[in-house]
C-alpha cells in the first residue's frame, strides 16, 4: 500500500473515532440529564406525596377533635334524656308527693319572710320616727 493509502485510511479512521467519541459523549449527557430529570421528578413527587400526607394528618387531628366534641354532646343530651325520662315515669303519687314537698317548703319560706320584712320595716319605722324627732328639736 501506498502511504497516501495509509494516511486516507487513517484519517478516515481519526475522524470515525472522533465522531464515535463526540456521539457518544452526546447520548452520555442526555442520558445523565433524563436521569437526572427522572431523579427530580421522584423527589418531587416524593415531596408532594409528603405534603399530602401532612394535610390529611392535620386534617384527621381536625375531624378527631369535632368527633370527640359530638360525642360529649352526645353524651351530655343523653344523661339529660335518661333524667328527662326518669321524671316522665313518675307515676301520679309521686308527682304528687314532689308538689307537697316544694309547696310545703314555698309556704314555709314565705311565713320565714313575712316576719322577716315586718322586723326590718319596724326597725325603718322606729329609725324614721327617731329622725323626725331630732330634726323637729334641733331645728326649731
């Protein structure tokens, strides 16, 4: 072979490994920036996943509490609901009897302060009836 043979084959060859090389460096980085695309895309993903997890937790914490809430209502308008019926069941005696109590109680409260009211108005009487006579001997 002839050198201008060798040295065409050589260029040939020079120029083939160069291209071989600069298309492989550019499949290389584009396949590091998919990559590093596909890695940004799962943290992202994982982030968002993450956020969402939080709100429902809030969210659960929330509705636990408004739970908790209804059930002490619940609860609180049942015991008034089991009071309410015990008073239903008061047969005819008894309610009569209950009457008898609170009205013997009002009628003793009531003589209790009647004789109260007539002490403290005889003690405003005598009070005023000193005044007047004072004022009736300082004055004149």
């Amino acid at each position: 072979m002839n050198m201008e043979a060798i040295n065409a084959v050589s260029l040939v060859t020079a120029i083939t490994g160069v291209s071989v090389s600069i298309i492989f460096e550019i499949a290389s980085r584009a396949r590091g920036k998919k990559e590093q695309k596909e890695k940004e895309d799962v943290a992202q993903k994982i982030e968002g996943i993450s956020e969402s997890l939080n709100e429902s937790a809030a969210e659960l914490v929330d509705m636990q509490k408004q739970l908790n809430e209804r059930i002490a209502l619940v609860e609180a308008l049942t015991a008034k609901a089991k009071q309410a019926e015990a008073s239903a069941s008061l047969n005819k005696q008894q309610v009569d009897a209950v009457n008898e109590i609170i009205s013997g109680n009002l009628k003793r409260g009531g003589r209790r302060g009647f004789w109260r009211r007539v002490l403290v108005n005889f003690i405003f009487f005598i009070l005023g009836a000193a005044a007047s006579y004072c004022v009736l001997i300082f004055l004149t």
